[in-house]
C-alpha cells in the first residue's frame, strides 16, 4: 500500500522534537504507558486509602489525615474515573497500540502523526485537570465515577459537588476529545497503511482488538462527550437536562422538567462500550502470547477475528442492563437482558480458543506468558459473574452490591491490567532493548494473581449477603456489621498486593539501565516487530517496506526447519 | 513452574467453590412471596456457572502443566483449530445462556410486568438525603397532596415529604420513619426522591428499586414472616449514604390496624 509516502516526517533533531512533542508513533506509545504508569499508581493509592477507611474509620493517617465519609467518597470517584479512563483506556489501547499496531501491519508510523501528538497531550492535560480536583475547595467530587445525575448535577448535595465536579467533568471531555483522534488515527492507519501481502485475516489478533477497539472509542467518546457538556450547562447555566424540580435541604432548586435517567441512558452508551475498549485490548494479546509461547498456532483464528466483531456490535445494544433497578421500563429490562446474555457467548468462543491453543503444545512459561494465563483465568472468574447480574430477576438482590464490584474488578479491572502486564514483559525487550528479569517478573505474579483473587473473589460473598457498595463504613447497618471480618480479610489481601506492585516498577527500571542486550526477535516469534531491529529505527524498518507472506500465528509448521515462520519469511521456507 | 502454576490455579478455584458451596457467606434469609422464585434462580444459575468454572479453571490448570515445554515433551500438533468444535460449543453456549435468561424473565414478568393486585396495602416511601419516610394513605385510600415548597427535612414525617395539610385528601395521611407491613398482604409501593436518587433495598424482600426524583415509581411485594429487616440504601446518594437506613417491620394484621390508628390518633 502507500505506506512509505505516508512517512512524511524525518527523524527528529533535538530533545524536545525527539522526546516530548515527538511525532514517532513508538515514543509517544510510550508517553501513554508512563502517563498511565503514574495514573495507576495514584489510583491505586487511592484504593489504599479507601481500604484502611473501610477497616479504620477514625484511624488517622501520617501525612493524610482523618479521612471522613465525603473523603472517602472522592477517594472512590477518582479511584474509579482515573483506573477507568487513565489506566484501562490509556495503556493498553494508547499505549501498546500505538507502538506496535503500525510495527505489526508494517507501516512506518501512524497515518496522522501529528494529530496523534495532539492527542497524547490532550490526554495529558485532561490527566492534569483530574488531579486538580484534589486541590481545590471542596476537594474531589463524591458522585461516583458513573457520575449519577442530580447528585452530579448539583453543587449543593454535597462537599466536592462545587469545582471539583466542575473539574472533573472538565477533564473527562477533555479526554473525550483526546480518544477520538486517537481513534480516527487508529483506524484510518488499519484500513490504509498496511504493508504488501497484510490483508486483514493476516493482521495479528492485536491488530484485530486495536481496530476494533478504536471504532468503539469513536462511538462511544462522542456520546460521553456530549452528556457531559450538558451537565456542565445544568451545573453552570441553570438548564435542567437531567435535574427535575428537586427540594435539597429544604431548598427547593430552579430546575424543572429533567431527567435523571436520560443522563444515565447517555452515560452507559458509552460506558458499557467502555468495559470492551479496556479488555479487548487485553484479549488481543492474551491470544498473541498464548500462541507464541505454546509453539502453536492460535485455535480458531476466524472464529476469534468474528468473535471480536461480535463483542464489539453488541456492546452497544446492552447499556441498559446497568439499569434494571433504575426505573426504566421492565420490557425493555427484558430486551437488554437478552442481548446481554448473547455477549456472553462469543466470550465463551474466546475462552474455549485459549484453552484449544494450549492443547498439545510445548508451552514456554515465561513470565509474560504468566500473565496471559492469569489473564485467562481471571476473564473466566469475572466472565461468570455476568450471567447473574444479567438476568434482571437477579440483577435485584444483587445491583449495587460488592458482587458488581468483584464482577467488574476481575474483568475489566485486574484482567485488563494483566493484559497490560503481560504486553509489558512481552514487548519490553523490543521497546527497551533490554529483558526483564525473569525470576522478579514470576514472584510479581504469583503474588498478583493470588493477591487479586483474595481481594475480589471475596466480594461476590459479600454481595451475595446483601453488603452495599459505596458506603464509607459498615458500622450503621447491623446485617452488614458482621460482615467486616471478611472486608478485614481483604484489606490485608490489598496491602500485599500492592506491596508486591513495586516489585514490577523496581524491575521495569532497573531492566530499562541494567537487563541484559535483547536480541531482536527473543521470543521466537512471528509477527512483523520481531523481524526489525530492537529497539526498532525511526521508520521502523530501517527504509524498506517488509512484505508479508504468511499468517501471524505459524508455529510448529511441519516441515519447516524452525519452529516459527517469521510473517516476512518466503513463501519457501517451510520446505526442507 | 508448570506445578506451581496449576497449584495455585487449582487452589485458587477450589478454595472459592468451597465458600460457595458451603454457604458460609449467603443470600439472607428470604421473607418474601417472591424470595422462593428469585434463590431458585439464583441457586441454578450458580451451579451452571460453577460447573463452567470449575470445568474451565481446572482446565486450564491442568493444561499449562500437561504441556508445559521440557525435555519429556511431545512435539506440538500443528493445527488451526477445528470448524465442528467452533460451532458446537457456540450453539451450547448459546442455548445455556439463553435458555437461563428465558427461564428468569418468567419471575421478572411476574414482579415487574403486572401492577399491584387490588386490595393491595398502599404505602409511598420517599428518600431524601439521608432518610426514607413511609405514607399510608388512611381510611379514605387517597394520598393527600405535596407541595415542594413545604418540605422541611428537620421537622420530620408530614413536614419533612411537604404534605399539604389544606388538602382534604392529606387530613387522615400518615407518615413515619419506619415501615409498617401487615404479614401475607401485597403491598402497593410508590417509591419517590426529593433531592437526588436513591435506592430503596430490603435484602430479605430480595427487593430493590430506586426512587427517583421526578418519577413515581409503583413496585409490589409481598412480605411473608412477621419479623424487622433492614432497609439499605443502594445508590450513592452523597456523604451519609452509607447511614441511610431503615426499617421495616412486618406484624399481623391487628398488630398493623391497631399502630394505624395509634399513629391516626396521635396526629389528630
């Protein structure tokens, strides 16, 4: 294709064009993955805090205080909003995809580069305006990050409602904004830029989530960006598009006529598209390590490509089944239910695949191939949860409860960021130049995955027991009281867990100065970014265009002199 | 390493099938007509999903180790993938998934589709940051009107909804902080909010739904056992969320005609 003509852009000179406004796909790949390196940190030092909270209520902390039920809430919505969106959506799409999606279909950058710079700094400054709600009176909102309106709509429900839900608004549509250049580059360099002989049934699985996952971003974050435009003009201007007359403290409000359900409607249409842009990534590379490390290739290469598509035009008819309790209307509870329950099944397709791929090979068990199992493992524990939550008969027993918080935690929050994880050991040798230490990246995750399990596992028996979640303390319900030796159980589960995340930062940093030399392709793998040098050149190929002649996945090929075929080897050489 | 990581992936499976199974920690007990319905659901649904589970997991357990890369190993079965296999476990998911959520919506129909039956026991409950009140319409079946204007959280009961007392129809209303419920009679709830959403949760009903403002939202159950239970808020609501709790207490009927018209006659 036309993929040489689209490298308008020279190698840069200079710090500043080199490294911070650079145009090359590869360091602003990595932008991305330190922006959200930094943003997982504070999320999870918020979950820190939250969890002491829980356990503690009166505890005060060195340096943070006494944390009261409104801090607690702002812990809990920037938790959220910031895991959510600079985290799950940032790395693996932003950050991984940028990198290598060009490299894997064998272009030399993204189409739009400098649209792509814009976005990563846009993302940064909606990062920046999120953090700010910290710092200004009032502090953080206390909503939720689903952002329920009126709560959300009114600067009088409560402490944070001032600025800081101002700011926090503000921020998400800046990030709206952000996502879809990213995913106009991201999908325009898919459909264009691919290399002689790169059809699409020979993209990589990864290339297949990217795409994907860009159309849901470019559907979904124009949605989002327009609900939160209006609830800035209800917080602002007096509009009432999602507040009815309402009395807050006997004061009764100037709004009339709105409705909070709509805000609801609009938020879930991109937030439930949401939970896919998070792990489809993930899957992606969950099938491109199971196949690579079990010399083998991947079960079922179609049915995965279609299952993607399926996960991707269904996750738009399902909003609703985050609103069975909501007031909305019981027929159409029936109908989102159904559609729901559909999703559930090219999931399964996915799960049977992994396990086909693992099935008579010669599995190398390396530690992003660790990751890819724990990832596999941890999509089958919080995949099964789904059929409870979405059956509206008993989505009532368990809606809001901390069953929804350990059936979203282990899909879309821990076995995403396994996905991230294990993109990070995999492909560290080809960003870096450098391996990871082995031994440091096994006890990382022994102590992750089992680290998860005790936090989250835990919270289906505590929904099942009708424990709420989003209360600051559990002292006020007398049913819900017992249930704090279990909490208890957790924190503790969460203070190793987390302990053991510095294990990962300690190895990522110090492999970055210190790992031994990668060689280019360390892996044995097939895909085009191990055919180019490590780190890979500015254009990625080194001047020449590879050309593509196999499918991604040929491992174990009878007859072939190696147990790989490089997607750029000749036709011949899997004949003796 | 192929051992420690079926290790661990067993025990990680077979410790949390051992919590559900041994119910240590469980739905509470169910004091409703629709509890019966809602657990059986609950209860196949669980052991479907634990089958997979448990079939998956140790699956996949036992295949990383089976497998695992070494001197002993066998040489890998170069294959694609295998079409017949594709579309059998597609269909079979397909029909479980299915065929469970059809299986539910009957009980879903049966709550949500149909309104109360006649004869049923008004009450209206309004949550407002950080209570809920309860009305009972009194003897003439009519709840009076409110007015926002009224509304004083800090007085309480009529004054805390903005019951206007002008109105006829509001003379016999009453309204109090906890719920009153006669055993084995539907009760025809309307669920209201004042200031933001939140949600009305009783766990043993096995009954939620929030109460939205601008909505009146009208829900049935029948309560079963004369016993108190909890009431939890379910939606965030703002900062005393989490004490924002009631109760209800189901008596018998005398039990329940008599506190009426206590509550009648102490508002007169």
């Amino acid at each position: 294709m036309v993929a040489q003509e689209a490298h308008g852009h020279g190698a840069p000179q200079g710090f500043i064009r080199k490294y911070v406004f650079s145009l090359d796909h590869k360091v602003i790949g990595i932008q991305y993955y330190f922006l959200a390196l930094a943003a997982v940190f504070v999320g999870m030092f918020l979950s820190l805090l939250m969890r002491i909270h829980m356990i503690w209520p009166t505890a005060v902390l060195p340096l943070v205080g006494e944390i009261k039920p409104e801090t607690y809430l702002s812990l809990l919505t920037m938790h959220g909003t910031i895991m959510v969106f600079f985290v799950l959506t940032t790395a693996p799409q932003s950050g991984f995809g940028n990198y290598f999606l060009p490299i894997q279909i064998g272009a030399p950058d993204m189409a739009f580069p400098v649209l792509n710079m814009l976005s990563f700094w846009t993302t940064f400054v909606a990062f920046i305006v999120m953090l700010a709600a910290f710092f200004v009176t009032g502090g953080a909102p206390l909503h939720g990050w689903t952002g329920y309106a009126p709560l959300s709509a009114l600067p009088s429900a409560g402490p944070g409602e001032q600025l800081g839900a101002d700011l926090w608004i503000t921020s998400i549509a800046i990030f709206c904004i952000a996502s879809l250049m990213g995913a106009l580059n991201f999908i325009t360099t898919t459909l264009d830029l691919r290399a002689k002989g790169m059809t699409l049934m020979r993209m990589p699985l990864t290339c297949w989530a990217w795409f994907i996952t860009a159309i849901l971003g470019l559907l979904a974050f124009g949605v989002l960006l327009s609900a939160g435009i209006l609830l800035l003009l209800d917080r602002n201007l007096g509009t009432s598009f999602y507040v009815p007359l309402v009395v807050v403290n006997g004061q009764v409000l100037g709004h009339k006529g709105g409705s909070p359900l709509l805000w609801q409607h609009l938020f879930w249409f991109f937030g439930h598209p949401e939970v896919y842009i998070a792990i489809l990534p993930g899957m992606g590379v969950a099938s491109q390590l199971l196949s690579t490390f079990s010399r083998k290739p991947i079960f079922g290469y179609k049915a995965m490509v279609y299952a993607i598509m399926a996960i991707g035009i269904l996750g738009f008819v399902v909003w609703g089944h985050h609103m069975f309790m909501s007031g909305m209307s019981p027929y159409s509870a029936f109908a989102f239910s159904i559609m729901t329950m559909c999703i559930g099944v090219p999931s399964a397709i996915k799960t049977f695949n992994w396990l086909g791929t693992l099935l008579h090979g010669r599995i190398r068990l390396h530690s992003p191939m660790l990751f890819a199992i724990g990832f596999v493992s941890l999509f089958v524990s919080g995949g099964l949860s789904g059929p409870f939550l979405a059956q509206p008969v008993l989505d009532i027993p368990l809606h809001d409860t901390y069953f929804v918080v350990g059936h979203f935690h282990l899909i879309m929050g821990v076995a995403a960021i396994f996905g991230i994880f294990a993109a990070t050991y995999y492909w560290f040798p080809k960003m870096f130049g450098r391996m990871m230490n082995e031994t440091l990246g096994k006890i990382h995750f022994f102590i992750t995955l089992a680290g998860t399990y005790a936090i989250f596992m835990p919270m289906h028996y505590l929904g099942m027991a009708g424990q709420t979640r989003r209360y600051s303390q559990f002292t006020e319900v007398a049913y819900q009281a017992k249930l704090i030796p279990l909490q208890t159980f957790m924190t503790f589960a969460a203070f190793v867990t987390i302990a053991a995340q510095f294990i990962f930062v300690i190895n990522l940093f110090w492999s970055m100065k210190k790992g031994p030399k990668a060689p280019d392709n360390p892996w044995e793998a097939t895909t085009l970014e191990w055919t180019t040098a490590t780190p890979p050149p500015h254009d990625n190929f080194g001047g020449h265009t590879p050309v593509v002649n196999h499918g991604p996945y040929e491992y174990s090929v009878p007859g072939a002199t190696r147990d790989f075929i490089l997607q750029t080897d000749p036709l011949t050489v899997h004949q003796k | 390493m192929g051992f420690a990581l079926l290790a661990v992936i067993w025990l990680i499976t077979l410790i949390s099938t051992y919590f559900f199974i041994a119910k240590t920690w469980w739905l509470p007990l169910g004091a409703s007509a629709s509890a019966a319905f809602i657990d059986g659901q609950f209860t196949l649904t669980y052991v479907l999903m634990a089958i997979v589970f448990l079939g998956a997991q140790l699956a996949l357990g036992y295949l990383v180790w089976k497998y695992r890369d070494g001197a002993a190993a066998k040489p890998v079965k170069y294959s694609h993938g295998n079409t017949t296999l594709e579309i059998l476990w597609t269909a079979l998911t397909a029909v479980l998934f299915i065929g469970l959520n059809l299986m539910g919506s009957r009980v879903w129909a049966h709550e949500r589709f149909e309104p109360a039956a006649s004869g049923a026991v008004p009450v209206e409950a309004t949550g407002m940051q950080f209570a809920w009140y309860f009305r009972y319409p009194g003897t003439d079946g009519n709840y009076g009107v409110t007015n926002p204007t009224l509304i004083d959280p800090s007085a309480g009961n009529e004054a805390a909804i903005g019951l206007d007392s002008t109105d006829p129809a509001a003379k016999d209303d009453v309204v109090t902080g906890s719920m009153y419920l006669p055993v084995g009679r539907q009760v025809d709830l309307t669920l209201r909010a004042v200031d933001v959403i939140h949600s009305f949760f009783v766990p043993n009903f096995r009954f939620k739904q929030d109460a939205v403002p601008g909505l009146a939202i009208h829900m049935h159950f029948t309560p079963t056992q004369i016993g108190d239970y909890e009431i939890a808020c379910a939606e965030l609501c703002g900062l005393g969320h989490y004490k924002m709790h009631g109760m209800v207490h189901v008596v018998s009927q005398e039990d329940f005609d008599k506190w009426l018209a206590q509550r009648e006659a102490e508002k007169q």
